[in-house]
C-alpha cells in the first residue's frame, strides 16, 4: 500500500474558532493589535493550541473573507494603526470616525468611509519623511522584491478598480482589462500614487502578521487559517492571470463554480466564481498554486483547503445559466496537483474540509494526501447510527467540531431543532440539554479526533444572536463581534477548567 503524501496530525490537540474581525478594537473591526493578543493570552491559560480564523484577505461587495481581491493580499482592515500613531504617522485626533464606530458588531458601509482616508494619511506622511523602513518592519524595497510575483499586479488593480468607480475589471475600459496593455498606459498619477500606498498597506499588513505569529507561537499558539478552493472573478488573480481560468476572449466566465441540487437546495448553489484551467496549470507544473499554498504557509502555520472535494471534480455550470441546475462533474489533476505541492512544500500542515456529499473517489484523494478530514457535531444527529459525524465513527485523522463559521451557534441550532433530533443529543451525550454548548464542548475534546476545534460562542454558550454567517443570506453576516468584557468573563470562569478537561483528555 502507497503511503500518504502527508501524515503530520499525530498528536492530540484543541483549539478555538475566531476570525479576527470578531476581536474587540476601538476601530470598528478586530484587528492584529492588542485584542489579539488578549486573545492568546485567553487561550495559553485555556491549555488551548490551535487558533482558527477565515480567511485574511481583502475583502469586497458583501463583505465575506471567501470572496476576496486576493489569494496573497492581506486586508488593511486589520492593521493595527496604534502602532502607526507612536511612529508619527498618524495623529490619535485622526481616529476619532473609528473610534465612533461600533463595538458589538462591524458596520462595513461605514468603515469603508472612515478607514481608508485615515489610512492614506499614513502612507502620505511615510512617503514624506523619505524613509525606506519602519522599525521591525524590515525594509519596504525587500518586501516588495519578495512578494513581486503578485503585489505590483495587486496593487494596480486596487487603484485602478478606484479610479473606475470601484466597477468590476470586465466593465473596465477595454485597455485596462489587460494587465500588460493597462501598464503601457500613461496611467493618472492618482493611479501610481494608490499603487504605491496599497504596497505600503501591505508591508505594514505582513510585518504585523509576523509578530502577531512569534508572539503567538510563544504561548504555544498555532494559527490555522482558510484557504478558498476559488477565486473571486473580480480579483488581481484573474485580472492578471486570464490564462489560468477558464474565460472567453473578453474576460467573461465560459463556465462558473458552484454545487449541484441536493437535499438542501433544489437549484443548488451558483457560486459564480470563475473555474481553472486545470491543463494549463499542469502545464505551469502548477507553479501558480504552488506561490499561493507558500503565501498561506507565511500567513498560518495550518491551512485548512475549503470545498476540498473540488480538487477531485468541480461541478462546472454554464455561466449564462441562473441556477446550478445544469451542471456537470468535471475531473481535474487532484493527486498530481498535492504531489507537486508536497514536492515544494514538505512539511505543510494542511487540512481538507470534506463536509456535505463526498464520493469514494474524494475519499480517495484524502486517503492518497494523508490530510485530514472534517467532522462536525451539530450534522451528527440525523437518527443513523452510522452517521459518519458521530464520535464513534471518527478516525484519528480528523478535526472535530461542535460546530463551523458557516453554523448556527450550539445552542442556538438545538434550540432550533425538532424533538426526535434534540432527544438523539441527550440520549447519545447522556446529558439533560440544559448545557448543550459545553455538552457538544465536552463531546468534541472526549472524541478520538487527533484535533478538536469550537467555535469562541460555543464556549460562550451564545445564542442565535451570535451566528456569524448564514450561506446564502444577502445580509447580516461577518459582523458579531465579542465584547473585552465577555472574554474576561469567560477566563475568570472556565479557563481552569477547560485546561483541567484538556489534560484529562490527553490535548494538553
């Protein structure tokens, strides 16, 4: 038997998931400043490892980390500008419109007004004092030499997409759709002034990152983070790589992502998201794939590949189409596509999220990678006993948990549920559901997953008020924020005791 390419989760551990926008700031968004680091201060003294967060890239219309304007970008959003005002480049008065946004929540429509000119002001004020580096930032002429593959194309779509009313690049000028014929342009010099503040955005994203990460790893903190299996169509990805994608000679999708009609949907989901052109990137020896697992590898010391069975076949639908009716399963390069990376990425730690529909063949492709899979608790208790997300049926190589960034809270989906499913949960966790977040807690670190993960509300025992997204809701998600207050609490009462359950389960 051959075997695995990877097999790195060979230990027990636990964590907690949070995505940074849900940190308390005085900026109206968490960020990689000194809530963060509260926050692994919380989970050192928890006993916990494993931080999980979504993805960290810039985000557009509709606000969600999994349709970002870039696979290496980071978003500037999460720049602690504190930093920023001990250098002088900025004043503390400038931050009085973040400072008046909210505390509970993320009100995007007006961070998006008060954050960008402030940021501006920094950029403006470093280009003026001549300087080539903050400190412990490194040099910004090295930053930008070592992310040259992507930043120069990044941050020329990001100015051009202002300068053009913030439309997508296909309702750009035909000039400017692409990227070789839009730099021959006698570009405004608003333009290569935006330019140069983005690459400025990103130095200071990056050099941030890197200190939030040694400190983390000295508490014993690993970060684990998302990486979408697609692209957004409005992206510096697609923008400067159209050969990569499988597009018409306009720019426009030939065909489009998305799953099939199941159970849950009729139609299915159109995802719209633009599909590879999988010969191409055999033909590149997949060396674009290979840049992005690399610049997730600088992001996280974990990386979790969303929509996983979508590396064995994609479900390819007409773009002309409306629904996701009339796809059809498309093969691509799985296995030779993570032998390449496993030949340039030897020891990545990488998870696949293998939830919902999986067929032999993916199951196959998971067993060929050695990566492990994904089972969550509150898909546990559909009556069978054979259910494969119940504990007795997990394998070692699995990440448990109670519940995902795309679920309701513990507590509010059983308040929500039928009779015959919430009677499963006290009969299988003989509990009386009186506590049913920390049950399904409990239940998670007990189980014989190698790793196990809970969402921050669950041990917060949170309600539905706490959801962070709903798939498929126009409106209202990626907002909840939790308050310093609630993380205090929740030290002062269970952190000694959830180190004591960890120990007592052998994740310390």
């Amino acid at each position: 038997m051959t075997a695995p390419l990877y097999n790195w989760l060979d230990e027990r551990t636990s964590g907690v998931l949070l995505h940074l926008s849900c940190l308390p700031s005085e900026t109206g968004i968490g960020n990689l400043g000194a809530g963060a680091h509260r926050y692994i201060d919380f989970m050192a003294a928890a006993g916990l490892q494993i931080w999980q967060i979504c993805p960290l890239g810039p985000t557009g219309y509709g606000d969600s980390p999994y349709q970002c304007f870039s696979a290496f970008a980071g978003n500037p959003y999460f720049i602690d500008l504190d930093p920023l005002v001990k250098d002088g480049l900025l004043h503390e008065d400038e931050l009085g419109p973040l400072n008046a946004l909210p505390k509970d929540h993320v009100d995007y429509g007006a961070l998006y007004g008060a954050f960008w000119p402030i940021l501006r002001h920094a950029y403006d004020r470093f280009k003026r004092s001549g300087a080539d580096r903050l400190d412990g930032y490194g040099c910004i002429k090295a930053f930008r030499k070592a992310q040259s593959a992507w930043i120069e194309d990044f941050a020329l779509f990001l100015a051009l997409k202002s300068h053009f009313g913030g439309n997508s690049w296909l309702d750009w000028p035909a000039e400017y759709r692409d990227v070789d014929q839009a730099r021959r342009q006698k570009l405004p010099i608003e333009v290569t002034e935006a330019a140069e503040a983005h690459i400025f955005y990103q130095y200071i994203f990056y050099g941030q990152l890197a200190k939030l990460r040694s400190y983390a790893g000295s508490k014993g903190v690993r970060i684990l983070g998302d990486a979408p299996i697609f692209v957004a169509l409005d992206s510096s990805d697609v923008w400067a790589n159209r050969e990569l994608f499988q597009l018409r000679k306009d720019g426009k999708p030939k065909a489009v992502a998305g799953v099939p009609p199941d159970y849950f949907s009729a139609d299915g989901q159109l995802w719209g998201n633009p599909l590879y052109d999988w010969k191409v990137h055999q033909d590149t020896e997949f060396a674009w794939w290979i840049d992005r697992i690399k610049a997730n590898l600088r992001f996280y010391d974990i990386v979790r590949l969303d929509h996983f069975r979508g590396f064995e076949s994609y479900w390819s639908v007409p773009a002309k189409d409306t629904t996701a009716r009339n796809g059809k399963w498309t093969q691509c390069p799985g296995l030779e596509l993570f032998k390449a990376i496993k030949a340039a990425c030897p020891d990545a730690k990488m998870v696949a999220e293998d939830l919902g529909v999986i067929t032999d063949e993916v199951n196959a492709l998971r067993a060929a990678t050695g990566l492990p899979g994904m089972a969550v608790l509150q898909f546990a208790f559909d009556g069978e006993a054979d259910n494969a997300y119940l504990p007795h049926n997990y394998s070692r190589n699995t990440v448990a948990y109670s519940g995902t960034h795309d679920n309701d809270t513990t507590l509010g989906w059983y308040r929500k549920e039928g009779a015959k499913t919430t009677d499963q949960v006290r009969r299988y966790l003989k509990v009386s559901g009186d506590e049913v977040a920390w049950d399904m807690v409990r239940t998670a670190i007990k189980s014989s997953a190698h790793m196990a993960i809970v969402p921050l509300q669950d041990l917060m025992s949170l309600g539905s008020e706490a959801r962070f997204n709903t798939p498929g809701a126009a409106m209202g998600n990626w907002q909840w924020r939790h308050t310093p207050e609630q993380l205090d609490e929740l030290q002062g009462n269970s952190a000694a005791y959830l180190k004591d359950l960890l120990e007592l389960y052998g994740r310390a």
